[in-house]
C-alpha cells in the first residue's frame, strides 16, 4: 500500500521525462482541477518560444484589442484603482522597487530611442498636453474661477502661503520621491510655474523635486519641458497636474 501511495505523488513530465512530485509546486492546475502532464520549468521554457517566435503577432494582436476596447478598458482600470487605492499604491511602490535596476538599465541602454520617442509623441499631441489645464477649466467651471483668481493673484501679488502640513502632504502624495523623475532622492520645493513668470510660494504651485530635475526645469514652462525631458513620464505628468489641480 505505501508503494502505491508513493508512486501516486510522483509523476515524470510528458516533455522532460523528469520525475517530480504531483503537486502544483512542479505541475500547472487545469481549470478542472487536474494538474498538466508538462511541469512548469518545460510549460515556461514552452511558452517563452512561442511567444519570441509569434511576437510580432501576438503583439499586433493586443494592439487591436486595446485599440478595439480602449475606452472600456481605461473605465475598469479607473474604477479598479478607485476601489483599491491603497493596495494599488502599494503595487506601484513595491513594483517600482523591484524594476528599479532593470528600468534603469533599459533606459540607459535605450535613451536615443526613447528621447525620440518622447519628443515625436510630444510633437504629436502638443496642443492635447497643452490644454489640460484649460481642458479642465471648462469642464468645471466653477474650479476654474477659483484657479483663474489664484493665478491672478499671484501675478500681482505673489503669494506666500505654503505651510509645513501642505508641504509634508505634498511629500507624501509623491511617495516621497521627485515628481519629475520618481526617483527618491534628497527633496527641494519646485515651483511649477517659476518665480520670473509670478509663480507664487503656494501649495497650488509648489512640488516635491530633486535638484537634477529642478536644475534642468529652472524657469521653462512645464508644458514645453517636461515632455521632452530623459525622465518623462506620461503618468507623473496626469499626477502633477492632478496635485495641482489643474486636470
């Protein structure tokens, strides 16, 4: 009995031959139940050459669907990341992390072709990034008037208001880390629109960034910069002009 017993927890691969013990640590589990007669080491290795030999394919393939169902898509992600806010943050933080190297790497490796890239999509969509704000503004018009006013004022008066709290809140939204670049570093306060063109010292103008970044900005428009700046990202752009409610 014992021997049936163990050749029952013990089963060879279809592919390899190789025995493993018949559990979902060496073996994939069906919808059904089952466990696959491939072990998951010739299961990967299988599916990693089909996917580099139809590539193109399967890629052309996500394309349309994405393209086909795009705005369903974007309404499930919103609503998902609304749902679990915490865990998604979370995600991103942890995520990050764990790709910091590899991102680095690639984006060293590819920095040519991404600049590029960066300034063919900025040249596309230019007058698209440019009138978030305005965008926004029309769309809430009642917001709008209140950053109408703030922006007048602090043309005319520029304004010194950012407390300690609005500061540390500033911080945090940003996971402590450069708004421009997400990269964690030592912190400075960037003012979003500069101080030559009557940005004021305010919680609507004020973001956490690193000095390489702040350096780079120094008094050019957001708009104009950002998207042709090496550490552009489309989704810190929707986050900081959120922060400052301007989208």
């Amino acid at each position: 009995m014992e021997g049936v017993l163990i050749m029952l927890k013990i089963k060879a691969c279809s592919h390899c031959l190789e025995e493993k013990e018949n559990t979902t640590e060496f073996f994939n589990q069906t919808g059904s139940g089952n466990l696959l007669g491939k072990c998951k080491v010739c299961k990967n290795s299988y599916s990693k050459e089909r996917y580099k030999e139809n590539k193109d394919k399967i890629l052309d393939n996500k394309k349309l669907y994405y393209s086909k169902n795009k705005e369903e898509l974007l309404k499930k992600t919103k609503e998902y990341q609304k749902e679990n806010k915490e865990k998604y943050t979370a995600y991103q933080k942890e995520y990050r992390e764990r790709n910091k190297d590899y991102q680095k790497e690639y984006k060293e490796r590819n920095r040519k072709t991404i600049l590029e890239q960066r300034k063919q999509y900025y040249e596309k969509n230019k007058e698209i990034i440019s009138s978030y704000a305005k965008g926004y503004r029309s769309e809430n018009k009642d917001k709008g008037i209140v950053l109408t006013q703030k922006r007048r004022a602090r043309k005319n008066n520029l304004l010194s208001t950012l407390t300690s709290d609005q500061w540390s809140q500033a911080v945090e939204t940003f996971d402590s880390s450069c708004a421009y670049c997400g990269e964690e570093k030592e912190l400075e306060q960037e003012h979003f629109v500069p101080l030559s063109k009557g940005g004021g010292y305010a919680c609507c103008n004020i973001i956490p960034a690193c000095k390489t970044c702040n350096c780079s900005k120094h008094d050019k428009d957001f708009f104009e910069w950002y998207p042709t700046y090496k550490h552009y990202d489309e989704r810190r752009e929707i986050k900081i002009l959120k922060h400052l409610a301007l989208l």
